[in-house]
C-alpha cells in the first residue's frame, strides 16, 4: 500500500477485458467515496512531507485508516481496484464523480478562506 495513486493510476492502464463483477467488489457508490478519502489523505500526506512532519509508514497508516474508518478490508478495496481497472467503462464514471466531489471540497474551502479573510479585516 505504499503508494495507492501510483497503484490507481496503474490499474486504469490494464487492458479492458469482460465479465461480471464477482462477489466482494465494492459497489461505485462506494469505491467512489473511498477514493475521495484516499486522495484527502495523500493531501494530509504531502502536507505533512512538505512540512517534514512524516516518518516512513505515515502515506500507508492514511490509507489504512481511511479503509479502517470505512469498515472495508484491504483486500477487498484491492480487488475492487483490480476490477474497476479492467472496466475503464465502469470506472471512468467513477473516477470523474471522486474529481468532482474533491472539486466541489475545494470550492467550499476556497470560499470559507475568503469569507474568514473579510471577517477578519
């Protein structure tokens, strides 16, 4: 679990191939909120590293949180990205929906920043 964008980015490039999903793979709704938390995690994480506030296992103790904090096994996230890398059809849809929601995070925070800024002048 070292680096699970690096590993995001290397599922999205296996081949497409067919089938149903098999049991245990999470749903999109699902694996969508998951990867929202990763990503707000590699945020917290490269904080962090940018700050040298960070020792070795500190990327993976994030992911493992935020699966632990989810209630969803490692290896069941694992598959799931397996899977929805050999659906780039699935998995596109999914993966626009994790951008807008960190877009829509963004926005909020942004405008919350300008609002406390005003305040305070």
């Amino acid at each position: 679990m070292k680096n699970y964008l690096g590993f995001i980015f290397l599922i999205l490039a296996v081949a497409c191939s067919t089938g149903n999903a098999p049991k245990g793979i999470l749903t999109e709704k699902q694996i969508t909120t998951v990867l929202v938390e990763i990503h707000l995690a590699e945020g917290i994480y490269a904080q962090r590293y940018t700050d040298k506030i960070t020792r070795e296992n500190y990327q993976e103790d994030l992911y493992l949180s935020v699966l632990k904090k989810m209630k969803i096994d490692q290896k069941v996230f694992e598959a799931s990205l397996l899977y929805y890398g050999k659906y780039p059809e699935k998995y596109k849809p999914v993966y626009d929906e994790v951008l807008n929601r960190l877009n829509e995070m963004e926005v909020k925070s942004r405008a919350k920043d300008s609002i406390l800024r005003i305040k305070k002048k």
